[in-house]
C-alpha cells in the first residue's frame, strides 16, 4: 500500500477505499457525493422496480438510481448490523424502494470506509444538498455517533438572477455542509476563522480595533460559486464546481501544513487544486477518466508542469492489455480515457449523437486575433478499416476541421495508410506540415507517440485554463511524514 503523499485515483470509490487508503491515514475528508440537485422532489421518491442497469455514478450524469446495485449495497450494509444497519432499515420502512433509498444505500458503505481512513484527530465535512441533507445528517450520526456533530454550514452559493425572478417559490440559495469529527475525545485540528470587522468598528473603551477580526459563523455568505458566476476566471466548465475559496476555508481550519487532505468524489478537482495550494498532501479519486483528464489540466495550467512529478494516478491502462479490458468492460470511459491522452476534450457528454466526432482539440497558429482551428478525433474499439477514414474525412470537410485522427485499437492495414496519406497536408502559419488524416495506435500512445500538429504547448485553448496559482514559500517535501 503506498504511503500517503499526493495520489489521484481513477476508479469507484469504494473499491479504492478498500484497497489503497490505510486506516488512520487521512487528516481531513471534504466530500460533495454526485446528486441531481435539479430533480423534483416527487422523482427522486418515485418507486423503481429494481431492474435496472447496476449503478454507477457518471461526472455529468449524477443521478443515483434503485435497482439491482443499490438494492445488493442495502442489503450488505444491513446484514453487518449496528447503529447504520438500523438506520438504512428504518430509511427503507420509511422511505420505500426509490432512489433516495438508493443514494443513501450507496453512501452509507463510503462512509464507513471514510470514518476508518480518517485519524483520531481528522474532521470530515460532507456537502450536500437540501434534499437529502436531513436524511444523511442521520446516516452520519450512526456512522461517526451523533456526539461528533459540530456544525451544519449554510452557504449561500450565489445570488437571484433575473431569470429566476418569475419562480413560483422561495428560490433556493444555499446549500448544506455538514462538520463531523472523528472521535469528539481527541484534540482535532481546528484554527478558528476570522472575517473583518464592520467598517468603523472601535472596541469598548476606545481601544481601537481588534486586528483579529471576527470569529466566522456557520453561515457563509461571502464565497460565490464560479458555477452560477460566469465571469469568474476560475470557472472551468464543470457543473458542479465549487469554488477554491471555499475548500480552502475548509482545510485552512481543519488541518496544518503537510497534512493529508481526501476528496473521494474529486470531480474537476477543486479540492486537489486548494490543498496544492495550502501545501497538504492529497488524495483524489473519480470515476471518469473526463474528470481525471479535468484535473490534470488543472493543475498543470495552476502550478506548471513539473507539478506532474509530484503526484501519481493509478488506476489507468499502463498496457494494451489493460486498454483492451477496460474497452470490453466500459466503452465509453475506454473513450474518455484515449482522448485524455492527447488532450482532447469529449464532443458530447451524453451517450450517442456525437455526428462522427468523439473528441475535439481547439488550437490558434496564427497571429493574435487569428481564427480558432480545430482536430476532430474519432475513437475506435473494434475493427476498423478504410471506411472510417473517410467517414472522417467527411466530418472534417463538414466540421471545417484542419486535422482529422483515427484513434485505433488495430494496427492501421496498408489500405488505411494509403487513404490517410492521400488527404495531404495542413500548411501552417508556422511553417510546419502536418498530415491532415491521422492514425494513431492505442499501442502507439502507450509508447508516448502524440499527434502530429502544431505545438500545442503555445496553442492550445481546449480546456480553459485555470488561474495560476500562488503557493506558500515553503512547499511540504512529496512524502514527508507529517506525525
């Protein structure tokens, strides 16, 4: 099991838990589990009949369902027993078989493995929405014991837009943080922090001000989310990102320098980004190779690209085989993956409709103000042949597409190369030429082989980048124990 420093998982959850995190091992957990936030009510306590695909959570499909997964996790999570076992019973005899039920039953298994990770002296914060929050409220009461309750936080996450003026109900602007520790009996981690005072605040007696400021409440108004601000600089694009201020309130107070922060729903990977920053260790796990993709770009736009030294992802193929397996099990994250290896971004995050593009890398070659070009990319699993070339030369006459590549499981027949080559060139401003009909082997990628473009270290504009960052003086050496 590797010691704990900075490591970014691609897999389920729970599965990761089990098998890499140590007991103990975890400073502070902050976790903001996948729920419909936009679903009625009345669908989320709808009955299911259980005979759905089994459930797995998706970065932009991030619904939980009843069926046949979440009715096996229910069941194992009872037949331990204790207080959570009971809990989940009284859920289902209250609640039905719906996907409420189902969320729940999903999380309860994670939190248990997320109390064993943490220290003593850890604190967990687990963001959810309004929806649910009463209903996981008690699940953490049976899981950490309702004695290490400390707070709920209320963030008002962002403010009432015009479009929003016409609601038929109080519009919703908050969402919900709960605080829990690990154990209420030791001294947990926790610097109390301060807001300023009003203006032309004087304390009594005429002694001036108090340089510390105001002790901050559980509720936090003054931290927007760059989700609902569309102007903010730090806004990448992922439904559901949080804000880095926020997270780094979070581990501001609930942990030191070169402790181990834990995200195990990473997403696009705010939390990773924030405790970079505030020189934490890190631990991230997602299921998408999108988010991890995500994240990467992230941090590289935010901290420079020696900051893939100091941190290793696990979980990816590191073999054809491993590519193979993971295309038979799961196509479109067998997709996803590829992309990320050439740093193209999906077309569609919704299966099917894609037109003939899986994938798209947006570039400039040109002087300031010149046109943004693009590479179309297409993913192939199965068997291909000269068909799918020119299926994609079409798209990219349609698409007005500079560069056009096949990425391939197979290796390419002659014909292929043929009609690859026969497509010409692309003519850069630069200089350089760049065959416009591409094959890559998924082998080849493996091997570092990349495409053929312009340099996209000074060109690419496929992720927004995030902004750089501004870290301590003094960086926590990758590894250093910190007992």
């Amino acid at each position: 099991m590797p010691s704990p420093e900075n490591f970014l998982y691609y897999g389920d959850n729970l599965d990761i838990l089990r098998r890499y995190i140590g007991s103990k091992s975890v400073d502070l957990v902050y976790l903001d589990p996948p729920f419909k936030s936009d679903a009625t009510y009345n669908i989320l306590f709808k009955e299911k009949s259980g005979t759905a695909s089994a459930a797995q959570i998706k970065a932009f499909s991030d619904t939980w369902h009843w069926d046949q997964g979440s009715a096996k996790a229910y069941e194992e999570i009872v037949e331990v027993g204790g207080r959570v076992s009971q809990v989940m019973q009284a859920f289902r005899t209250f609640l039905g078989t719906n996907d409420m039920l189902a969320y729940l039953a999903m999380m309860a298994p994670r939190l248990v493995e997320l109390r064993r990770v943490l220290k003593p002296t850890g604190s967990i914060y687990l963001h959810c929405d309004p929806t649910a929050s009463h209903y996981l409220k008690m699940l953490m009461d049976a899981v950490f014991g309702g004695r290490n309750f400390r707070r709920e936080i209320i963030w008002r996450s962002g403010w009432v837009s015009g479009f929003k003026s016409a609601a038929r109900n109080w519009i919703r602007n908050h969402d919900v943080i709960l605080f829990y520790l690990r154990d209420e009996r030791q001294q947990a981690v926790f610097h109390i922090p301060f807001k300023p005072h009003p203006p032309g605040y004087k304390r009594r007696g005429g002694q001036g001000e108090n340089p510390k400021g105001v002790p901050l409440d559980d509720v936090w108004t003054d931290v927007y989310s760059p989700a609902i601000m569309s102007f903010s600089r730090e806004k990448l694009g992922y439904p559901t990102q949080k804000p880095e201020d926020l997270l780094e309130r979070i581990i501001k107070a609930s942990s030191n320098e070169g402790d181990v922060v834990f995200d195990p729903f990473c997403g696009c990977g705010t939390t990773i980004a924030a405790a970079q920053k505030l020189n934490r260790r890190w631990i991230g796990i997602d299921i998408t190779y999108l988010a991890i993709t995500l994240i990467r770009h992230r941090l590289q736009s935010a901290f420079g690209e020696e900051i893939a030294k100091t941190y290793h992802v696990i979980g990816e193929p590191v073999c054809l085989t491993d590519a193979q397996v993971l295309a038979e099990t799961d196509p479109y994250q067998f997709q996803y993956w590829a992309l990320g290896l050439v740093g193209a971004r999906p077309t569609e995050m919704k299966k099917g409709a894609d037109r003939g593009i899986d994938g798209r890398i947006y570039f400039h070659d040109e002087a300031e103000g010149g046109p943004t070009k693009q590479i179309v990319i297409s993913v192939k699993a199965g068997r291909t042949g000269v068909v799918h070339l020119r299926d994609l030369l079409g798209v990219m006459n349609r698409e007005k597409a500079q560069i056009g590549v096949l990425i391939t499981m197979q290796e390419p027949t002659a014909a292929m190369r043929a009609e690859a080559a026969g497509a010409g060139f692309y003519d850069s401003p630069w200089g350089g030429k760049h065959p416009r009909l591409q094959i890559l082997t998924i082998a080849a990628l493996l091997a570092g082989k990349r495409i053929d473009c312009p340099p996209l270290r000074q060109t690419n504009v496929t992720f927004k980048k995030a902004p750089r960052a501004k870290t301590a003086a003094k960086q926590q050496r990758l590894g250093e124990a910190n007992e």
